[in-house]
C-alpha cells in the first residue's frame, strides 16, 4: 500500500487521462488503487485499438494479451 499512496492527481495529474466520459475529476480520488490499475490497463489497451476491457486483475490479465497491448503502447 506504500507505494500506492502517491496514485493521486496531485502527483500524477495524468490520470485525469483515466476519467470516463461525463465523469467528475472528485471520483478518481476515491478509486481504490486495483481500479486505478485497471483503469490505466484499459487506457493502454484502447489507444493501442484493443476492443476487450479487463475487469479485473486476476482472471482477466491471465492470457497476458493485456499486457501485450500495454508493453506495446508505452514502448513507442
């Protein structure tokens, strides 16, 4: 949990980019860390073009395509 204290907007305003559509910026300051990494994975996966959006961290990133999609978006 100690490095997820840092997850916030205040040092990393780029998970504004995380926020759906219609969404208030106040909710992402309640996301619990799992749901802001989740966020960030389906983030990843649709600007690389993947259509599929996890749900969770366990069964969903098991195959790794989600992370395929990540590695091969942050490392452009």
């Amino acid at each position: 949990m100690y490095m997820f204290r840092k997850i916030s907007l205040r040092y990393v305003p780029e998970m504004i980019l995380l926020k759906k559509e219609g969404e208030e910026d106040q909710v992402l300051y309640k996301l619990r860390p799992e749901e802001i990494l989740i966020r960030w994975f389906n983030y990843h996966m649709r600007i690389n073009g993947e259509k599929r959006e996890i749900k969770n961290m366990g069964p969903d990133l098991s195959d790794a395509v989600a992370y395929g999609h990540v590695f091969s978006h942050i490392s452009k």
